[in-house]
C-alpha cells in the first residue's frame, strides 16, 4: 500500500471519491520522497533541508518565538493554566496540575479553506451512504 498514500496526497486532479478511502498518515520520509520525485533533487539533500526546517522551528517555539507560514498557518507557544486532577483509581484525592508550556496552531486561510473543502466531501460521501444503507435495509414492495 505504499504509494496509495500518495495518490490522496499528492493527486488533487484526481476526484474526491477517488481520494478518500485512502486515509493514511503523512510522514516525513513521505515528504521527502514527494519533493525529491517532483523537484528531481537527491533524497538526502531533501531530508536536510526539511530536517533543518523543522528544527528551525521547534527552536523557534522552544525561545517563544512565533512560527508565521503564511497561507499556511501560525504556530504559536502559551502556557495553560494550572488545573485540579483527580487519580480515578483513588476516589476524593486530588492534585494540582501545574502551567506548562504547549504549542497551539491556527491554520492559514488556504488550509482552513481546503479542509472545510475535505469536511463537505466527508458529509456528502457519509450520507450517500447512510441513504445506501436505508434503501439497502427497507423491504421492496413487490
């Protein structure tokens, strides 16, 4: 199944009915096969230039610095706020969760736009579907 992963990532030609049974998981060696195949550039020069990028930007965050990839996204770091927990295994003890640092990402227009894109493909397959299965399961009348 490994270039079928591909064809849902990388094919927007392709239809959407055509594009979706094949949910999988982006990685980062996937990246760097897509790039090399598309730009011709050696796998390894690939890897280290999206290596560095990535490191790049978790040193960013780690100096709480914001990431801004415009069309893309914001990656921002912040710090929750502390929090009563409780152990399930030993009823009425709490504790306190402390702040922590996280990182919070606010996705760019383009992105928002295309995964609103994704979420009306998803509503329509699901109810084509769900009308499959009721006219599937109502008796005929003949």
């Amino acid at each position: 199944m490994g270039n079928r992963k591909f064809v849902a990532i990388w094919a927007p030609h392709m239809p959407a009915s055509a594009r979706l049974p094949y949910m999988a998981k982006l990685t980062k060696r996937d990246i760097v096969v897509a790039i090399s195949n598309q730009t011709g550039m050696v796998q390894h020069d690939v890897f280290e230039v999206v290596q560095r990028t990535l490191d790049h930007i978790t040193s960013s965050l780690a100096n709480n610095v914001a990431v801004e990839l415009r069309n893309f996204g914001v990656f921002q770091t912040r710090l929750t706020k502390p929090r009563v927990g409780r152990n399930p295994n030993e009823p009425g003890s709490s504790f306190v969760i402390p702040p922590r640092a996280t990182v919070k990402f606010k996705a760019g227009k383009i992105m928002r736009q295309r995964v609103e894109q994704l979420s009306r493909q998803l509503k329509e397959a699901s109810e084509r579907k769900a009308a499959e299965q009721t006219a599937a399961s109502v008796p005929s009348s003949d």
